[in-house]
C-alpha cells in the first residue's frame, strides 16, 4: 500500500495547535498505528477527502483533512475540543442510520482528520442525477421520503445539517438508499439562525433579513432538492426560483401543488418536515 502524508495538504504560517501539543503527538501516532492512506479523491477549499484502510481489519475507509484554518466552531466532546463539523457527525449517526458513520478522529498540527466507513457502490445525487436525468416520480418520492425522514431524525435530536443538497447525499444507484454526508455546516436546531451551507438552496428571506427559520429553510432545501430530482435541474437567481415549466408538464398535479407551498415566498406558509413527511 502507499503511503500518503496527510499533513503535507495544507500549509500555514504558524502552527495552530488547539488543544496541547502531548494529544496532538499522540494523535499522529494513534493514526499511524491505525490507518493508511491510499490517494486523494477530492479537494476544495474546506478539506481533502483521502481514500485509506483501516490496518486492524483491512477495510476500506474515507480519511476526511479539515485544515484549522477553516474551522470556526469548536465543541466539547469527550473532554476534548472538536470541530462542531466531527462533534455533529457523530451525534447526528447516533440519531440516524442513513447519517455515514464516524470512525474516530485525530487532530494534527494544522488540521483535524476524520475517519469515516466506506460505503461501497455509491454515487453522489449530483452526479446520479446528471447522468440519468430527471427521475420517475417514484423513484424520486423514495429518495426524497428518505431524505425527509434523516432530517426529522437529526432534528429530534437537536441537529440541524444546514446544507442539504444533491451534492451532500450519497445513493446507491441499484437500492437507491441513500446516505447523508458532510457536516460541516450543522449546528444546532434553533427558531431562527443565520444564514449557512450553500446560497443556491438558501430560502430567498435568508437574503433580505440575513436570518431564517430553521424548518422553513429545511423545507425550501428539501423542495429544491425533489425538484432537482424530477427535472434534472435547479435554477435560483435574483433570490427567485426559476421553475422549468415545460418539465413540470410531466409531474402530477399533486407534486406540482406542492412545489407552490414549498416555495411559498412567506415561510409561515410552507409545510413543515411533518406535513412533508406525510404528505405521500
């Protein structure tokens, strides 16, 4: 196997060591012993997702590098201060099976690293989507209905994700069970919050005030999400959606109703995760 330095992704002018130096020498031993590193699958500007095995038991796992410079909320955990990106995915897995399980996690001199399973024959829904197209409605009732439920249970257990998006899911192509990813932007469930995750998704209120209502901008995400999924496409400019009408013609009039309550433009009036969840 190849061996992958994991630090070598990202530089900094100072070494930035949140908790003491003694854990962080542990940690990089910890993880030596632990865990391989295979090649880089991605990188943007909030981390480096790894490909690597676990040594005890040979399995295949994903190696998430969260650099400190990116980090701008550290919670309590186990007596040890994490980013709220690792603290949130391993209390959401605990809500919810369709959340991808943590592992465990190490923290370097200037990042943290998160290991996660590796769920085998998966695509994300960006990608299934651009290569299918538009989906049947029952094949994206499905999708969205799971979808729907890890967000009520995430929530229930006090967990907003925040960033909910085709890009965020994972599915397998031939069950079409998904699986929620990338935590970077959850936090708490609270009335109201300012604004995080992607602006694409984001509620248009969320541009006027700056603010939103947690459950009404879980519903426009989760609107916009089924929309991509029976239209192959999503277009949200000048704070409006842009709805492809001439797709529409193919979608019920139940599901075309729907998406005039989901983007309703008074958030009071859109349906909450109940309402969605038993709607069909």
């Amino acid at each position: 196997m190849s061996q992958h330095s994991i630090e070598s992704g990202y530089t900094s002018d100072e070494e930035i060591t949140f908790n003491n130096s003694q854990i962080v020498e542990a940690d990089a031993k910890r993880f030596a012993k632990s865990f391989s590193i295979e090649e880089e699958i991605i990188k943007s500007a909030n981390g480096i997702v790894y490909s690597g095995f676990d040594m005890s038991t040979g399995e295949a796992v994903i190696v998430k590098q969260i650099p400190k410079t990116c980090i701008s909320e550290y919670i309590l955990m186990d007596g040890r201060q994490v980013p709220s990106e690792i603290y949130y995915q391993f209390k959401a897995t605990e809500a919810s099976e369709a959340v991808v399980q943590p592992i465990d996690f190490f923290e370097r001199k200037s990042s943290f690293v998160l290991v996660m399973e590796k769920i085998d024959e998966v695509t994300d829904l960006y990608e299934f989507v651009h290569e299918h197209g538009a989906l049947s409605e029952e094949a994206s009732l499905f999708i969205f209905k799971q979808v729907v439920e890890a967000v009520q249970e995430m929530e229930a257990a006090g967990i907003s994700h925040r960033d909910i998006k085709d890009e965020n899911i994972l599915i397998n192509p031939e069950t079409l069970q998904i699986f929620i990813i990338d935590f970077g932007c959850a936090s708490e469930v609270s009335q109201t919050s300012t604004p995080r995750g992607t602006p694409d998704y984001w509620a248009p209120e969320i541009f006027s005030t700056g603010s939103c209502s947690t459950e009404s901008a879980d519903c426009w995400a989760l609107g916009a999400l089924l929309y991509i999924l029976l239209t192959g496409s999503w277009k949200f400019e000048n704070n409006t959606v842009m709805r492809n009408f001439i797709e529409e013609e193919y979608i019920s009039e139940e599901l075309r109703s729907l998406f005039d309550l989901v983007f309703h433009p008074v958030p009071s009036m859109r349906p909450n995760l109940s309402v969605l969840s038993k709607r069909f």
